[in-house]
C-alpha cells in the first residue's frame, strides 16, 4: 500500500543530527562519458520535474534468505511453508525505522514533499534543481543517435555517507536505457517444414522422427509425460514473460492446436498487463518468442490455465562487445515485471513463470542485478517456480570484460545466474539426447556457489582441472541446472509454420513439466514445489536424465548464429563438455516425468 512518508511524524533527533553533521557524500554511480550512441542536447529549467525511486536496504536479507532456503530443502520440516501473501513476505523485508527516517531527513532537507513509500521502495516526485542538490548531480536531456528520443539523466550521483547504508539502488539517474528493438534469444529457419517429416514428428511413434523438427508430442513421448491429464481445477497455474513489444498471437495458437496440439483444442491464454505493456494481435513487431512460449505450455501442460505477462518499458545497459550501443541494447525491465508480480493475490498468483530472455551478466549494473534477483527470491518464497532459460552463447560471445581492464574472460549471462532462478540449458536429438553448441553456462561473477549445488559442481571442477584456469570466476555460482530441446520447434509465427530454435525453446518446455508436478502435488494435498533447485540438486536429480554427449563453443571472436566479428579475442576450441553429472551446458539434465512426478509426490508435507 501507498503511504506519504512524511505521515510517519516526527523524526528522531539522533537521525537529524547525524545528517547536519556529515558533510561528506560518496559517488553512489558514475559514468565516465556520455554512453555510445547518445549525446547532449540542452540543459533543463531548474523547475522541470523528474520522477526517481529509491530502492532502501531491506531490513533483514540474511534472514529471509535462511527462510526461503528451508521451506525450498525437502529434508527440512520447514519444506513448504511458503508465505501466502505478499505482506507476510515483505515483513521480513521491510526497512527499519532507522532507515527510511534516515531517507526521509535527507529528503527533507532538500525540500523535497512529494514523497510516498511503496514497502521497501521510495517513489519521489522533485524539480531538476532539487534533484541537482540532492544528489549532488548534473540533470541534462541527451538524445539519441537513432529516432531522436530525448532523456533527462545525469553522469553521476552521490549520496550523503549517513545515508548512503541505508540505500540500495536509485532509478533512473545514469541509466540511459534503449530505444531500438534487438532479436531476443530466439532463432528461425525461413524455410518451410516438410509435410512427411513434420506428419511423423506429431504421431511421434518413433524418436527418430523428431530429430528434423520438435512438436508437443515430441518432448511428451520424449521426456516421458506419457497420457497424464492435469485437472484445470487443481490450482495448478503458469506464467511466461513478454518484453520488448512482444505478444503471443491468439490466430496462432488456435492454428497450432488444430495443427499440431489437436487435444489442446479450444484453449486460450489470458493476458496480464504491467507497466503499460500492450496485448496487441496486429502489430507488425516480432511475435516468435512469445508465440513460442505460448503454444508449447499450452501444448504440453493442456489443460491448466495459462497467462502472459505483458511488460513494457526496458531495463538499463553497460555496453560490451555483445551490445555496444545503447539504442541496440535488448535488456529486459524485469525490475517492473517482478515488483508487479509480486503484488499480486496469491489466488491469482502463477505457480510456474518462463522466461526466454536474457543477456551478458557484465552488461547489468551489479546493484540492479541484485535487487532483481532478491525480487525472484521473494517469488520463491510465495512457492513460485522462476525459470528462465540460459542463453544462447555457448561458452561466451564477445568473451572480454567491460570494467576497463580488457581481460579475456568468459561471460555469464543474467538473469540465469541469479541463485534463486532455475536455469535452462538446450538439447537436441534424440538417441541418444546431446548438448546443443549454443546452450549457454558458466560461473557468475556476481554471485558466490550456493550450498546446494556444491557438491555437484566440484565434482566437475575437478574433472576440468586447471582448463581455462583465469577465464572463468570457479567459486561463482554455476548454471545451468537444468535443461530441456531447443533445437526446430515447430511454431506458427503470424500465420505461418517455422521452426524455431534457441534455449529459449528449453525453458517453456521444462516450465510446463513444472507445472505438471505441482497439479500433481496440489491434487494429492501438497504444497507447489516452489523455489526448484535444492529440490533438484537433492532427490529431484534422480528424476533427470544425465546428457554426456556434445558440448558447447564460443569465444571465437564472432558473434552467435550471425558469424560476424564481434571484436572479441578468441579463446582457440573453447567448449564446456556435456559429461556425468552436472555440467556448464545441461544441468543435471533433462526431465523424466514419469520419475520426477513420483519424487515430488514423496514429500511428506501436506496442505493444512
């Protein structure tokens, strides 16, 4: 709930003494030019508002966290309990008092009155001058290189060094975002399906058949599903995210149902608007993505109810050699789409969200990564399933860091090496099943190697050895942890068959088995199974098959798929090897339904 900040009363002598008495400010964010792509354009009339929001520290991260880990680890007797309204969620995470009267006597100070507190958020409202003196900033309109689009963004901002604990993030200030469309992790084939191989690939009586291209039936008889039908009624729900102007297409569901998923016939998707995204059937933007992800969790978790999230708005960029320029920049506004998920009713709350985006780590500022990923953790703790597929750049594409030391290094991507995201790598064949060359992993430089995967992943540290010793940060987080088929995916795109191909095929298809297993789990009386990947590291493995053939490349100074130089060094025969066990291409593997389903059903938590 909105609250005016300045209703709390009084504030605390200790706070407004501590502020008139520190003179000094700490540079909070700076850029050391004008970013590529962008120049000055003139200089704003000191009363010309701007709007900002300030992330505050939350109260206690470390807690929450310990919470969310026990009521995610199936031998704890915790293992369930998630939070069930986002109040309940938040208490742990609201800012103390300390904290937001620090916040508000500095706001304060400025004269700054339009002011109002969003739970561990602070929405302001101020003049260009105000915001100058505030944060000791310099406000300019620069505009664009590419359509003239004007911004009001500063090169740098201080906070007060009293306030500066107290404070996470503030948004827009340096964040010059994007203005163009770049492809998302999605790749198609311009020529048409043949008849006879696609007509085998639908009945799928023989694996063999989907070797040439991917259908519903397919990754059924593939991954096991066999004839489970899920109950609508059971509660069972899931979600997939569109960016970037992206809207799954009704047309084309219904001929894919017809065509290719006969007994999801008659099923529709409902759609959820965030941060004036649209839902418009005529646009003339790409629409594959979403299509993708729509008709395959149709296609493979038929009947359950499904829903797109529409986001508009887009996220800010550090250029490197993937996206150099500011106006090609394809970052995703997940901070919008998950701070409104997270507002909703727990009744109209999806168990399972995919999400096919994602870019190099390096390019997100680490302060927005990090509130992103604490968002995706209180989603976990609510018994949300957050999947997001692992990129499509193999080992690493334009493989040097950004920080301007020029060091060869092999980029993880984000959002998939947030620890509170299950990861999706890409297969593809069928006998045996095999590590795409695209499917992307690796070790995060952002976050450290939680516990639960341990064990896993030292294993494969010491097979790899002193390989590639330096490129990559060993003691990060790894990813993938999963993986699912990514390769020619039977998808209708504006009323035409193409086959489409990317990891961001895998991570739809390991969504909907997701949500396959929580109607299990919530028929028998059961909690949904939440926040995955204890669960997966644990039992869950043993419901996994274990991929040991193929491998991923990169860092071949080219760009993915294209081939054009992209300026990066090059890394000669760069692979991560799918092998025994966990690996940086699949995880631990792809599902078996038919086993996953009867670990999930062992826990012995019921619903009370």
């Amino acid at each position: 709930m909105w609250t005016s900040l300045f209703s709390r009363g009084a504030l605390s002598l200790a706070v407004l003494s501590l502020l008139s008495t520190s003179a000094s400010a700490e540079v909070f964010e700076k850029l050391s030019a004008v970013p590529k792509g962008w120049r000055y354009s003139s200089t704003p009339k000191g009363d010309t508002p701007v709007d900002l929001k300030i992330a505050l520290a939350q109260h206690d991260v470390a807690s929450f966290e310990k919470a969310l880990l026990e009521m995610s680890d199936p031998d704890h007797p915790s293992y369930g309990n998630h939070f069930t309204t986002h109040d309940e969620m938040k208490r742990m995470l609201l800012p103390t008092d300390t904290t937001v009267d620090a916040v508000q006597a500095w706001l304060k100070s400025a004269g700054i009155t339009d002011v109002k507190q969003d739970a561990d958020w602070i929405n302001i409202r101020a003049t260009v001058d105000q915001a100058n003196a505030l944060l000791h900033a310099n406000f300019k309109y620069y505009v664009s290189d590419v359509k003239n689009v004007r911004r009001l963004r500063t090169l740098q901002y201080s906070i007060p060094d009293s306030v500066a604990s107290h404070v996470n993030t503030i948004q827009p200030t340096t964040r010059f975002g994007k203005i163009t469309q770049n492809g998302a992790i999605l790749h198609s084939k311009p020529s048409q399906i043949d008849e006879t191989t696609l007509s085998a690939a639908i009945l799928a009586k023989n694996s063999s058949h989907c070797d040439s291209v991917i259908t519903p039936t397919c990754l059924k008889e593939l991954y096991n599903v066999g004839d489970y039908q899920p109950d609508p009624h059971s509660g069972s729900k899931v979600a997939f995210a569109s960016y970037l102007e992206e809207y799954a297409r009704y047309n084309d569901l219904e001929k894919f149902e017809q065509n290719i998923a006969p007994w999801a016939k008659g099923l529709n998707f409902s759609v959820t608007q965030f941060n004036g995204g649209l839902n418009d059937q005529n646009s003339n933007s790409d629409s594959g993505e979403a299509n993708l992800d729509l008709q395959y969790i149709v296609g493979l978790s038929a009947n359950l109810p499904v829903t797109e999230f529409s986001t508009g708005g887009r996220g800010p960029l550090i250029p490197d050699l993937t996206q150099p320029d500011p106006n090609k920049n394809s970052n995703e506004p997940y901070l919008e789409f998950f701070q409104n998920v997270l507002k909703l009713d727990q009744k109209d709350l999806p168990q399972v969200i995919s999400t096919s985006y994602g870019e190099n780590e390096q390019e997100i500022p680490e302060k927005y990564a990090r509130t992103v990923c604490n968002l995706i953790a209180q989603l976990g703790s609510r018994g949300v399933s957050v999947l997001f597929s692992s990129g499509d750049s193999g080992i690493g594409a334009g493989c040097l860091t950004n920080d301007g030391t020029n060091t060869t290094h092999f980029p993880p991507q984000f959002p998939a090496s947030c620890p509170w995201v299950t990861s999706v790598g890409a297969t593809y064949k069928t006998n045996p099943e095999r590590a795409v060359y695209f499917s992307s992993g690796g070790f995060s430089d952002y976050w450290g190697r939680p516990d639960w995967q341990n064990e896993a992943v030292s294993s494969y540290l010491e097979t790899l050895g002193d390989r590639y010793e330096g490129l990559y940060n060993e003691t990060g987080r790894a990813f993938p942890d999963v993986s699912a088929q990514g390769v020619d995916f039977a998808v209708y795109d504006k009323g035409a068959l193409g086959q489409f191909s990317g990891t961001s095929a895998s991570a739809p298809a390991f969504s909907a088995i997701v949500a396959l297993l929580n109607d299990a789990r919530l028929r028998a009386g059961k909690p949904t199974l939440g926040f995955l990947n204890p669960w997966l590291y644990k039992g869950g493995r043993h419901g996994l098959n274990d991929i040991v053939h193929g491998g991923s490349t990169g860092c071949d100074g080219k760009s993915r798929f294209g081939g054009k130089a992209d300026g990066g060094p090059v890394v000669p025969y760069a692979s991560w090897n799918a092998t025994k066990g966990w690996d940086p291409v699949t995880g631990l593997g792809t599902p078996d339904f038919g086993k996953l389903v009867k670990l999930a059903l062992l826990s012995k938590k019921f619903l009370v």
